[in-house]
C-alpha cells in the first residue's frame, strides 16, 4: 500500500489483521520491507506487521534534498506509525533501521511499545567523528550513483557480510538488492549515514520502553556497543545470537524469530 504523510510518501507491505497488536519492522542500507516477509508471514496470526521502504530504497521515493535529514526522516516514520495503525507499536529495526529505530524510541515513546534493536548503535559519540564519517560517505555515494555494481561488489566482501556472502540465501538478497535506484540508494546514504545522525548515547538513560538489543556473537564490535547501551539504557536486555554476525537475522531465521516471539510475550506479560 502507498500512505502519504505530510511530509512524505512511502510504500508500505502489511501483514495480519490491523485489530492485532502491531509491528513496524525497518530495514537496513540497501534493504526493502521485502527483507521482513518471511517473518511477518510467521507473526501474522497474532499480529499486524507493517514493513515500509525507507526513503531511497524500493517503492519510496528519496527525501527531498532541500528539507531531507535523519530527523526529518524519523519525523515522517513517527507520523507514518500513527496512520497505519490506531495503537502504539512494536518497533523492530536493522542496522540503519536500528538507528533510526533507537532515535523514534527516544524522542517518539508514545507512538510505540517496545524496541528490537539489531547489530545497531546510537551512532557516532563527537562532531568530529560524525564530521570524518560524512565525508568519507558522500565519497562512497558518489561511487553508488556512478557504479553501482562495483560498488555492490566491494560492499559484500566486507569483512562485516563474510557469513552473509555465504549463506544459501545471499544470491536472492543479492538479486533484490540490484534492484535499487543508484540515485535513491547515493541520497538515502547522504541523509541517514552514521554521520548524519545526531548521536543518542546521552538520551539512553532517558529510554522509557522495553529495549531489546540483538546482536551476532561473531560481529565483535557490536557486541562491545550492545554491552555498552543495555548498561546505560534502563529496561533493556543484550540478547546474543550464538554463531552469527551481523546479520543474523538472516543467518539464523528460526532462532531471530523465536528470539523476537519471546521478547514480545514478555511484554504482554507486563501488560496491567
């Protein structure tokens, strides 16, 4: 379905039946609401799962480059939560989808329930590594609008995809992901990269929901950064997934399922 918000237009795949609790469920760099179909097929019995593309990527179209930023973008998926769905959501985000995630949960908390937060930070802790991190991204969207497919290329060897790069499913993603504008995908980086977000480690004491972190025991420095929000951040949880990376979700489907079906009982549980 496509939803206009006022300040922009995104397309959204759905699951479920919108009088069930609902999930909205934010994918990563280069990603699709595609990316979380198998998962909604498997929660759609007992809840409404909204999977948006996010500006730049699939079926939404880019901010606009005037009045575009990762506080903007967070404002339009804040307004996006309350048109898709009557009551506060879950909220589950990968990687970028995380970042974004963590920030709706901390200046957004009425529009949500809880948080899943995978192989993801609260961004960049100065100015100056936020400064550095900006200018070596606006390189590399220069290089994602010029060359897209070498840039694909060099992207999945980083050392953080080896485990994706070998899994069954890797050509599949592979596949969708060539799908992608270069254009969108080189503008999304310009205003969601880690550079361009403000940092939240100072608000994480002020986090308000149930907070879960997911990380992959192989992916090391997102360990370190799990351990370091779930000891700053108040009704949190480090959830690590044995054997995998940094994405585990694709990794180990059945294992981030039941992880995030535990997770989401538990809050049920806390209901009054």
């Amino acid at each position: 379905m496509i939803i206009d918000t006022s300040i922009q237009r995104y397309s959204v795949n759905n699951t479920g039946a919108l009088n069930q609790e609902g999930i909205l469920m934010l994918h990563g760099f280069l990603g699709s609401g595609e990316d979380w179909h198998y998962f909604a097929e498997k929660l759609k019995n007992r809840y409404a799962c909204f999977m948006p593309d996010l500006p730049g990527h699939g079926g939404t179209p880019v901010m606009d480059s005037r009045t575009g930023s990762f506080e903007a973008i967070a404002e339009g998926i804040a307004e996006l939560a309350g048109e898709i769905h009557p009551a506060p959501l879950h909220l589950v985000g990968y990687s970028m989808g995380g970042r974004l995630a963590l920030y709706l949960a901390l200046h957004y908390p009425e529009r949500f329930r809880s948080i899943v937060i995978i192989s993801s930070s609260p961004g960049l802790k100065t100015a100056h590594e936020r400064a550095l991190r900006r200018e070596s991204d606006y390189k590399l969207a220069e290089n994602i609008a010029t060359d897209f497919g070498s840039f694909l290329d060099g992207w999945y060897r980083l050392n953080l995809f080896k485990p994706l790069s070998n899994h069954p499913l890797f050509p599949d993603i592979l596949s969708r992901r060539k799908k992608n504008d270069p254009g969108g995908i080189a503008a999304s980086l310009r205003q969601m990269s880690t550079g361009c977000q403000p940092s939240l480690w100072e608000k994480l004491t002020e986090n308000r929901l149930p907070a879960g972190f997911f990380v992959g025991e192989k992916d090391t420095k997102y360990v370190e950064i799990g351990s370091q929000m779930v000891n700053l951040c108040p009704n949190s949880e480090l959830v690590i997934f044995p054997g995998c990376g940094h994405t585990l979700h694709i990794e180990n489907r059945h294992l981030f399922l039941e992880r995030l079906q535990l997770f989401l009982q538990k809050q049920e549980k806390r209901e009054p």
